[in-house]
C-alpha cells in the first residue's frame, strides 16, 4: 500500500469549504483503488493565523512542509490583512521555496460548461498553459525611494535568469512533443527590452533541440485578443509569470469560470513537494454562504493523483466533472446555475465515481 502525506492548508474565506470536499473526493478514490491512501495533515495558516500570531505561517513553516509528498492549498488571502503580506508571505512563499517553477493550469471547455464565447465548440477550447512560477515579475524585490516626497519612485524587479526561462521552456518543448500539439510562446519583446527580448532568445534556442514541434510566437497583447476571438490557435502555451497569471484568469472565464479553473505548482524533479490549487482565491463575497464550488478544487486534486501516476484516477474525476456538468446541471453550484450547496455539489460527484 503507498501511503500519501499531504500537507493541508485550507487557507481563508471559501479555501476552506471547497478543501473539505477535495479532501472527501481523494479519500474515496483511495478506497476504490485499495492500493494507495493518504495521510492529510491540516496547517491553520492564513489570515487568521496571521491576526493572531503576525505571521502567515511559523518560522520553521517551509521546514515542515518539506516532509511532505505534496500540499494541497485552498486559497489565501482576506480583508483585514494586506494582500501583498498574505500571499508573499505564504503562497507565493510556498512556491518560491520549494521550487515550484511550473504552473500548469488547464484551459479546457468541457461539454456543458457555460462558454461566453459565440460559435464555440467543446473542441475549440483545449490548452494547457505552463506559467513560469518561480521568478520574472513575481521576483520580489524593488526599492522605494524618496517616500512620501514629491520625487517618491518605486522599483519592481523584474528577474529572468537563464536557467529559470531554459527549464520552464524546455518542460513546455517537450509536452508539446509528447502530446504532439503546438506550442505558443506569449511573450511582449517589442517593449519590454530585455525580459522579454531573452524570452524569445531562448525560446528560440531551445527550439532548435525540438525540430518536430510547430511554434508560434505571440505577443501579450494579441494573445489576449486571439483567446477570445479565437481560442483554438492555442494548445500548449508558454508565458512568464505575469502574463501567465492574467491570462489563466481570461482562460476560466472562456472555460467555464473561476469554479472550474485548476493549477498545479510543480517542482518536476520531486526535490521538494509540490502543491495543488484551484486558481481562485478566497472570494470574500461569497464565503461562509457554503455555495462555492469545489469542482476547481477537485480537479487540482486529479492533477494531484496525475503526478503520482494516478492518471487513470486523475481521467475519472475529469470525466465525473463532465458528467455533472451535462447530466447532475441541478446539483452544481450558482455560479454554474445550479441551486446545489458545496458540498451537495461534491457528494453528487462521489456518487458518480
Ligand atoms: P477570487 O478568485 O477570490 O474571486 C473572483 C470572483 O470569482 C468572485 O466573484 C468570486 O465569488 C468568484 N469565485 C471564485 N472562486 C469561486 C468558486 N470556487 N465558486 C464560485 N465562485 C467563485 O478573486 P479576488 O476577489 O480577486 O480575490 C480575493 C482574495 O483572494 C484576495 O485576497 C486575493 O489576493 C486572493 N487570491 C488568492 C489566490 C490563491 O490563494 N491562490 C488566488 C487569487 C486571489
Ligand atoms: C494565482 C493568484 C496568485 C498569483 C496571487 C494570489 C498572488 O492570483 O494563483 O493565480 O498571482 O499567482
Ligand atoms: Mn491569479
């Protein structure tokens, strides 16, 4: 029998009520499969946390969860506590530490899923976009100069090393090769002059090690434009942090929406744990009312049982996602029309499985 140590972090607002569900949802794979179980181990950080104690997480925080086959995360962050300490300080903490440098987040329409979009098929909308985690904007550091004077200037930094565009190019290169789809870099040279003209520099470098995979080169702005006028140019994307993140947002609301939109943090060569999430965060505007969707959650925790090598597992709560989209429409969440409660919403689901 394998046996899984998840870390559990449940985080703030609705984090928390779509984990419950996760959590019920992965127990009872384990027992269908009868061949692996996982240990969950809750961590009370969050906001919370943090009113009480000034910190988002302890001291020796990473050092715990570094023992860990993965975490599941809910989400984090809630007024009361600002948003640049919440999530420097525990997700995107998280993220950096461990390594995590790919984001892979499915943009898939599934059959019955709502689609904004006129003239658009199931079929139009499939990509898997692979978000650089680890550095670019997200880097962290910067100055604040001449404060509260009328010369006052900020600095963000933006850092891309070599190493860190070569590896998350390079994963992208070859799932593409392996899924045998296109690849799109989506990138912004003709202004950013040096971060994103060595993007394009060493997308085009590794591209020469990957002769069989057709590329396409998109600038940011264009690409925002074409997911919307045209999704199906897309399959496997690759793009900085940043636009990584804002298009991921775009890439929900033409697939479904947030209730539906999936990440993994992906430290690929298991040195550290990786960590699952829905790619929403706490919606405060709906929390505590028990009517957010855990279906988000669920299918980060199918990307969860993927990279255990779970696939089949990770295949059949896509498609028991699919099959309450079209069959169980009453037994989903309001944001999908449904009337269903969050977890009427799941326990649906674990009957279908
Ligand atoms: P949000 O994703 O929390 O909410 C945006 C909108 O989508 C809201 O109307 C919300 O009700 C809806 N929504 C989101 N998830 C839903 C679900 N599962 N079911 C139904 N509706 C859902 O984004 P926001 O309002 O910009 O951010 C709120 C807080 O969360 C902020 O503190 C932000 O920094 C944080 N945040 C955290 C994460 C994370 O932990 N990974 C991600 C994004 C935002
Ligand atoms: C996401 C979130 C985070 C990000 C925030 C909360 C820091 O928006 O996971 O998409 O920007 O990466
Ligand atoms: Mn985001």
């Amino acid at each position: 029998m394998n046996v899984y140590k998840i870390a559990v972090i449940p985080g703030d607002g609705i984090g928390p009520e779509v984990m419950n569900e996760s959590l019920k949802v992965l127990n009872k794979i384990s027992e269908l499969d009868g061949g692996f179980k996982f240990e969950f181990t809750h961590f009370p950080w969050g906001c919370k946390y943090y009113l009480e104690t000034s910190e988002m997480m302890p001291t020796d925080g990473i050092d715990i969860l570094s023992s860990y086959d993965a975490i599941l995360l809910g989400a984090v962050g809630y007024p009361g506590v600002p948003d640049h300490i919440s999530l420097r300080d525990l997700l995107l903490k998280i993220r950096h530490n461990f390594d995590e440098y790919i984001n892979l987040r499915p943009v898939k329409l599934l059959k019955g899923a709502h689609c904004p979009l006129k003239n658009t098929e199931t079929e139009d909308i499939d990509m898997t976009f692979i978000r650089e985690n680890s550095e670019g904007e997200y880097y962290g550091t910067g100055a604040w100069l001449y404060k509260d004077t009328p010369e006052e200037v900020v600095v963000q930094d933006n850092v891309f090393s070599r190493k860190g565009c070569e590896r998350v190019i390079r994963y992208a290169y070859e799932l593409a090769e392996k899924e045998k789809k296109t690849l799109t870099s989506i990138s912004k040279g003709n202004a950013l002059n040096y971060s994103m003209v060595f993007w394009d520099q060493i997308f085009k470098e590794i591209g020469k090690e990957y002769p069989n995979v057709k590329t396409c080169n998109l600038l940011v702005d264009a690409a925002a434009m074409f997911m919307v006028k045209d999704p199906k140019r897309f399959q496997v994307v690759v793009t900085s942090n940043l636009f990584g993140d804002i298009l991921t947002d775009l890439g929900a609301a033409i697939a479904g929406g947030m209730g539906l939109a999936a990440g993994a943090n992906l430290n690929p060569e298991k040195k550290f744990p990786s960590m699952f999430e829905p790619i929403h965060g706490s919606a405060p505007d709906i929390a505590g009312k028990g009517i957010a969707n855990p279906l988000a959650a669920i299918w980060s925790a199918s990307q969860m049982l993927d990279f255990f090598g779970y696939e089949k597992w990770g295949k059949v709560l896509i498609e028991a996602i699919g099959d309450m989209l079209i069959n169980h429409k009453d037994k989903l969440t309001p944001d999908q029309g449904g009337k269903a409660s969050t977890s009427e919403c799941a326990d649906t689901l674990i009957s279908l499985l």
